[in-house]
C-alpha cells in the first residue's frame, strides 16, 4: 500500500489483489480467526518517528459497511482525529511513547537533550556541563537519529509537545 493518508478500504484493496503478502495475511487472520468481514484504516499521523491511525472493523454485510462508508466516511475520519488528538495530547499517552526511548539515553545524551532544549549555543555546554562541544556535537547527532528529528528547532519542537524533559 501507498505511504500516503488516505484511508484504506482493506477488504476492497485485498478483493483487488493489491495487498502485500504481510498485508494479506493480516485480512485473512482477521476474517477467518475473528470473523471480521469489513475492515477500513484511517491514518491519523505520519512522520519520520511515529505512524498513528484508528481502524474500523465490521462484521456488517457489505451493504451496510460501504452505506457507512458512503454516507459517514467525513464524519467518521473527524471522530477518529479528535479522538487521536485528545489521546495524543495526553501526559499519560506521552510517557507511556518516549519513556522507553528515553530510559535507553545514557546520562550524557540526557545532559545534552536537556542543555538543547534550553535554547542555549552547544559551544556553552562545557562552562554548563563539563561536556566538550565537539563531543556534545556528536551527541547530538545521536540524539537526533533516536528522536527522529533533522535539527535543534525540530528537537525543541518534539521535547516541548511531548514534555520530553518532565520524563528525563
């Protein structure tokens, strides 16, 4: 399937022929395991570190689903967004995303992470954190690769949404 947002009518792109063979094993467990005969994804978020969406899944007759399909899909993707945002938003959420990641940082990776976010050049880091700015340089990089981010303005911008530095 496409890397895009666009909801996927599962049932219909397997009718098709134009699922992987991952992809179809899924349907398959799904129908004959749990007797599921409709099933739609609705991506919700997409970047380099996270994929979100809400699936929906029936065991309506086709009628009945491509009728909901039909009439509610616009309805139905809004209810899925604010119910993604609100969860999204939540400290609860966040910790449960990041604590992982974070409690694999060694204390040096924390020091920078946080030294970063302090908006602060890294060539002060050493009268700060005893942490030469060559080196601290390279941890950042690190830093980087494991958060997903490209820069120091996508790194604040994921520590302060995702009150990264109240879990460290």
């Amino acid at each position: 399937m496409d890397d895009d947002l666009q909801a996927v009518n599962w049932w219909r792109e397997a009718g098709a022929g134009r699922l992987s063979a991952d992809e179809q094993e899924v349907i398959d467990v799904a129908r004959y395991d749990y007797g599921m005969t409709h099933g739609l994804s609705v991506p919700l978020l997409k970047n380099d570190h996270h994929m979100a969406g809400c699936s929906v899944v029936s065991d309506d007759n086709n009628e009945t689903f491509s009728q909901l399909l039909d009439e509610r899909l616009g309805l139905l993707k809004t209810i899925l967004r604010l119910f993604h945002d609100r969860v999204y938003a939540s400290p609860e959420f966040q910790a449960q995303l990041y604590l992982p990641l974070l409690q694999q940082l060694n204390s040096t990776e924390r020091t920078v992470l946080r030294f970063l976010a302090s908006g602060l050049p890294l060539k002060s880091i050493e009268a700060v954190a005893g942490i030469s700015p060559s080196y601290a340089g390279n941890v950042r990089t690190v830093l980087f690769r494991k958060l997903g981010v490209k820069n120091v303005s996508e790194l604040a911008y994921i520590v302060g949404l995702h009150r990264i530095l109240d879990l460290l």
